[in-house]
C-alpha cells in the first residue's frame, strides 16, 4: 500500500506494477473460430438463407413424409403404425412397375431428341448474324412459355381424325391413325407435345455453351480444314460436356415425372400405355380405398429412390471435372 502522506502536495504518485496496456488480455473471440471459418463468412452468410429455406421446404418435408409412410393413414381413424408394410404394397404392384417402364420409354423418346435437336439448332444460330441470331432465339423459346395444358390440348386436335396429322400422312397415301387411341401410338404421340415444349430452352442453354468456346478453336480447326460435322464432333461436344451432363440429368428427371401431358391427352390409357408414373401417384391417391393417401405417399417416396438412383449412375457414368461438384 502507498504511503500518501510524505508525498508533496501536487506530486502525481506513480503506481507500479503491470499497466493497462501491457496487462495480459484473454483471447479473442475471433480467434477461437476455425480459420476455414473466417476466410468464407461471407459465402457461409450469402448461402445460409437458401439453406434455411432448404431445410423448411425440402428435407423437413422430406424426411416427414418417410415418416408418415410408416403409418396407415386415414381420414376416419387415427394414425396406426404399420412399418414398411405400404412398401410392400407398393413393390408387390405390377401397375407400380408398369408407370416407371412407360416413364422410362417416354424419357428416351424425349430426351434424346431434345438434345440432338437443341445441339444442332444451337449450331446452326450461332454461325447467324446478330440480328438473325435474336429472332432465332425468340422463335425457339416461344413453346416454353407455352402452358403443357394447352399444348396438351393443341396436340389433341392436331391428332383427330380431320386433324393435321392425319391429312399429312394422307399425303403419302396413308389412312387416318387413331394416334391416341391406339397402345403402339399413343406414348409417340405424348412425346411430341413434351419434345415442342422442352427444345426451346435446352436449345439456349446449348447455344450459351457453344458461345462460350473460344473461337481460336474453331478457326484452327477450319484452318486445318474440318467441316461443320468434325468441328461439332471433336470441339463443340467435348466442350460441352458438362452441358449435355446438366440438361440429360434434369431431362430424365423431368420426363419420368411428366404429368399433365398424359393427363390431358390421354388419361393414361389406352390400357395404361400412357400411364406415367406421377400419373399412376395421382390416380392412386384419389382411389377410393381409406388408405390411399398412405399408398400414394409411400408410391411417391419410392419413385423419389428410383429417380435419384438414376441420376446417381449418370453422374458415375459420365464422369468429368465438374461433374462430381455438379
């Protein structure tokens, strides 16, 4: 303790030992985070909102729905667990199995012709002037903002018997074809409407792609004297592999789930040839039977396993840079 009174009055006393200044500080709150986790805050911040809104409307309803699959619902009664014995009902259908085959044809009826169609298209207005260029890619995108419903409905029409199909085949001496009415034409004929609908937009994705190669490619490769189809082969497709990737995953998902096409056109039939799987779902939970909301659901969990086991053995298959980040 400090004796003040042998002090001079007005003489500021010193007081020793550690100052403010040089007392030891504890550390840093920052200094505890992890160092990965200072030098992204900012993305981690940026992305945490769709994360969130992910979790909300994605896995939690996710997971809840493999929740109630395991119970026998009913408007009537309340819940009683039953296990995997919907998944059993479901696997056991042959009708189950029957939409996933039509689903699988009707996606490679589809997706391969959108993706020659959009490659080729693509090609071709890219070697356009700017103006050309504009109203092509106008042109093109006119059937995607095209309701599916009134494509469905157009497509009706030009399938009747006085319709345009008919009077084109009638050209080469054919009779009318009962195009959806008919098991052999019916599931062609759908996937014309979704073919009209879906090449518009791959078709500008492509060309977004194509625009994005480096034309010093191109100009070496015509210097070395390489016509349209080996450019297209050997540069335009290698470099747009992760393009062709994108558009063939969400192509098949997409097709496999059609909906609305089949809905309007042919309600399924003729004998089930059009009877898709989201089809088959829909059909199912407004049987009349209690417990199809529980069928329905579990009918639905199983075809979320099979799309994405899909799309799983594509990434595999086609494998390349991105495509694992993909």
């Amino acid at each position: 303790m400090l004796d003040t009174s042998t002090q001079p009055a007005g003489q500021v006393t010193q007081v020793t030992g550690p100052s403010r200044r040089t007392r030891r500080r504890g550390p840093k709150v920052t200094d505890q985070v992890p160092r990965h986790l200072r030098a992204h805050l900012t993305a981690y911040l940026m992305i945490a909102p769709m994360v969130v809104l992910l979790g909300i409307f994605v896995i939690w309803p996710l997971v809840y729905a493999f929740y109630l699959s395991f119970f026998e619902m009913s408007f009537y009664k309340d819940a009683k667990f039953v296990g995997f014995d919907f998944y059993q009902y479901v696997l056991t259908d042959p009708d189950f199995y029957a939409s996933l085959w039509v689903g699988l044809k009707l996606a490679v009826m589809v997706v391969p012709t959108v993706l020659v169609l959009a490659l080729l298209l693509a090609s071709f207005i890219a070697t356009l002037s700017k103006r050309l260029a504009a109203f092509m890619k106008t042109t093109v995108y006119v059937p995607a903002v095209v309701s599916s419903v009134v494509a469905a409905i157009i497509f009706v029409f030009i399938y009747q018997d006085e319709g345009v199909a008919n009077w084109f085949i009638g050209l080469f001496g054919h009779g009318p074809v009962a195009w959806l009415n008919t098991a052999a034409t019916a599931l062609p004929a759908v996937a014309i409407p979704a073919i009209w609908l879906g090449f518009g937009v791959s078709t500008l994705i492509m060309l977004a792609g194509i625009l994005d190669i480096p034309e010093s490619y191109f100009e070496s490769a015509r210097l070395d004297g390489a016509n349209f189809w080996q450019r297209t082969r050997y540069i335009t497709i290698p470099s747009l592999r992760n393009v062709i990737l994108f558009l063939l995953v969400t192509g098949l998902t997409l097709t496999i789930q059609e909906f609305q096409l089949p809905l309007v056109m042919t309600n399924g039939g003729p004998v089930s040839a059009t009877n898709t799987p989201n089809l088959y779902i829909f059909n199912s939970f407004r049987d009349g039977t209690p417990y199809a909301t529980s069928y329905s659901l579990t009918a639905a969990l199983l075809l979320f396993v099979v799309i994405g086991t899909i799309s799983i053995i594509i990434f595999r298959v086609v494998s390349s840079e991105k495509s694992s980040d993909a």
